[in-house]
C-alpha cells in the first residue's frame, strides 16, 4: 500500500452478543477475501439518570466496553489471523457511532438482534438505523445457525 491509496476497510458492530460474533466472523472472512481490515467497533453510553448525572457507577462503562470487545474479538478472530484487526470503542448512541466509523468504509456489518419466530426477521433498532442511513453498504448476519450464507457463496 502506498501513501496514496486508502487501505479497504470492513467496519463491524460488535456488543459481545452471539449476532455480533456471528458478523465478526463474517467480517473476517470477507476481509480476508477481498484484502481488507477489519475495524471492529464497539460504542458505549452511561446508563439513563433521567437527567440526573450518576453519583456512582459500577465500574468504568468504557473499559467494560473495551474488555468485552477484545475478548470476543480474541474468541472469534482464530489463530491463523490473516486479517488485520483494529479495536474501536467509543462514547455514545451505537448507531450513531457505527455510522460515523463506517464512512469511507467499503462495508458495514451488523448482527441482527431478532427474538426468534416471527419477531426474529424484524431488525433491531441500531441495525434497522444503519441500514437506513449509512454511507456504505450494509451486511446484516443473522445468527449463527438461522442463515449458513458464507462470503462470496451469492446467498
């Protein structure tokens, strides 16, 4: 890569959930594909106080954030890592902060947080956001054993 060209780039959502996981692996056999990085994001917010800034919280949000994210990426991106990985946590609303990570990305992939039957092909409220506004296409990953698409298999 030279000083001109901008390195492909999948962006992924990532919470610790098993539909996060699931589009972290996808993710990474995508970029692995098509030569790409992975930036794997996570966003966290202080709990609602109706106004109120919490006298206390449990723990720091932002370093909980940044443990759940490596350890899942830890879990998922294997041992042959042919794919460079980047670790992103940031402060606020997540479909805000996937959205702003993801421009100028080649891809952004969700997980889709469904409630199983029917309610299960709904999507949740961040991955319905970002496939509504993003700036890039947007790969949803349904959960592990709801869908078996592979990258590049054309389902």
């Amino acid at each position: 890569m030279n000083g001109t060209t901008a390195r492909r780039r999948i962006v992924v959502g990532v919470d610790g959930s098993e539909s996060s996981r699931a589009a972290l692996r996808w993710a990474l056999r995508q970029a692995a594909l098509v030569g790409a990085a992975v930036e794997a994001v996570t966003a966290w917010e202080y709990p609602a106080s109706h106004g109120l800034v919490p006298a206390t919280v449990d723990g720091d949000a932002e370093a909980l954030a940044g443990k759940v994210l490596a350890e899942t990426v830890a879990r998922e991106w294997g041992l042959d890592r042919l794919v460079e990985v980047r670790e992103r946590v940031a402060p606020g609303n997540a479909s805000r902060v996937l959205l702003t990570v993801a421009e100028g990305a080649e891809l952004l992939v969700v997980g889709n947080r469904g409630h199983g039957g029917f309610t299960g092909a709904v999507l949740g409220s961040v991955t319905q956001h970002c496939v509504q506004h993003a700036s890039c296409p947007v790969v949803v990953v349904r959960e592990a054993g709801r869908a078996k698409a592979e990258p590049g298999d054309g389902r």
